[in-house]
C-alpha cells in the first residue's frame, strides 16, 4: 500500500545513498570547484554536510582551511564523521554540527565563506535558509551555492521510460517540499536576501561520441541519481518496479550506443554579504 506521506529527503539516508552521494562527489566535484574558489579562505562552513563527502574534497584542495560542517541529519553527521576521519584528515582540521541553520545561535567566530550543494533543491524555503546564511558570514565574505536545474536534462535518442521518470521524480520532489529547477531562481534569492555583488553561471554537461569516456561515466552516475529515489517514489505509488527496470534497461542500452547524446546544466551562484549601512 503507498504512503500518504512523502519522506522529507527524496533519496533517503540508508547506507547505499550515504556510499552514492561520495561517488557522486568523485564525478562532480572537479566541475564544482573549477569555479568555487575557496583559496583565501581559512574558515569555511558547509550548510548540508551530509555525509562529509564536499567537506573532503575542499580539505584535499585547500589543506591549510578549516572546514565546519552543518547538517539536520543525526545519522548523516554520524557517517561525515566516519568517512572524515577514514580520510586521514587531523580532527582539528574539522568540525560537524547537528541542527537546523535557523535555529543554531550566531557563532562568536565567523567564517570567510559558506557553501551550499545541491541543498537548496530540498527546503521548502531556500529564501528564509539563504537569509540565515548571513550570521555565519563576516562582513564581505561570500557565499557559494550550487544547484540543480532538472528541466534541462535530455537525451538523444529518447526514451519514453526515462522521460517519464524524469517527470516523475521531479513531481516526486515538488512534493517532498523541493524545487528541482532551483539553480534558476539563484540569482533572485540572493538579491532578496540582501546579498550583492552576485555572480551567476551555467555550467552545461554536453557528451556526445567525441567524449565517450567521460558520456559513459555521467551515464552510470546518473543511472545511480535516478536509482536513488525509487525505493521512497514505489512506497508512495509513483512508479512500480517494472517501470524502474525498464527505466534502467533503456539507459544501459542508451550507454552502450555510440550515438547517444547527454546533456543537462546546472548552475552555480555567490554573491557577497555587506554590512547594513553598505546596502542602505
């Protein structure tokens, strides 16, 4: 019988997803952080931790920064304590904290930056979070976000199954409290929350038979992405398992073509926060 009730986090937070979202950090950070500069920083926070998975790959890129991780997940925070410390990193290059963003006290120490991936999709209210992001943040130190825009997503040749569960799953959040097509309004949330100095950009996955290598990496990765929420979509009666079989059939057949063709964009934003009498 399906659930009336949708779970709050689409991919949920068993074991495999906590071992999906390091491998999803393995395939995207190089992009990610190509155009997220964290270089000046010595303090960083990272809203939306998870698993600890970004909190890694920025201390392997800035090893003398200070990273603090920030999740709602007491089972998350738990596992970023793990896969942390199973890195080698030293514990007093790092902290984790457990609660809402809102409701956490301003710190007596502020940070140089504050990072949010692919976190906003999932609340209801990236506004009001974006706003709360401000009492961490010295004054001119900037904010990184980076985002989904899941309307973009395509494939040549198309197939119905995976159409549709694009389409279903993109409900599926909506209805989780999300907005997979987020990565657009960036620009506009900073500004209402009062931040300036904003920058925004797209950054198109574009794979064709000219990147073979680098296609059949993003078609198993997303072939996981998808995998990923149907154990919560079949408890609330979207999808059955036959529809998911079928789904990841057409994208091993789909991955095995040489003419197939991806592509999807997301898009990453920062801006600046200033003092009051600067705004005014």
């Amino acid at each position: 019988m399906a659930s009336n009730k949708p779970p709050e986090y689409i991919h949920g937070f068993t074991a495999e997803e906590q071992v999906r979202l390091i491998y999803q950090n393995q395939v995207l950070s190089p992009m990610i952080y190509a155009h997220t500069d964290l270089s000046k920083c010595k303090r960083v926070l990272e809203i939306g931790c998870g698993v600890g998975a970004q909190m890694i790959e920025i201390l392997k890129l800035y090893p003398g920064i200070h990273v603090t991780g920030l999740d709602i997940s007491e089972i998350q925070i738990a596992k970023a304590k793990e896969n942390l410390a199973a890195s080698g990193f030293d514990e007093a290059q790092y902290d984790l904290w457990l609660g809402e963003p809102e409701a956490i006290p301003e710190p007596a120490k502020k940070f140089d930056a504050v990072i949010l991936v692919w976190v906003l999709e999932h609340v209801p209210e990236p506004g009001k979070l974006l706003e709360a992001c401000k009492k961490y943040l010295k004054t001119h130190a900037r904010i990184h976000l980076t985002e989904v825009y899941n309307r973009s997503f395509d494939l040549y040749p198309s197939r119905p199954s995976i159409r549709n569960f694009w389409e279903k799953m993109n409900n599926f959040q909506s209805q989780c409290g999300g907005q997979g097509d987020i990565g657009l309004q960036l620009g506009n949330l900073l500004k209402d929350a009062g931040y300036r100095n904003i920058r925004t950009i797209s950054c198109p996955l574009f794979f064709d038979k000219t990147k073979t290598q680098q296609r059949g990496r993003f078609m198993e990765y997303w072939t996981s992405l998808m995998k990923s929420c149907t154990e919560n979509m079949i408890k609330q009666g979207m999808i059955t398992r036959e529809e998911w079989s079928q789904v990841e059939k057409d994208m091993l057949e789909l991955s095995k073509n040489p003419d197939t063709i991806f592509y999807y964009s997301w898009i990453q934003a920062s801006a600046v926060k200033l003092s009051p009498q600067n705004i005014l």
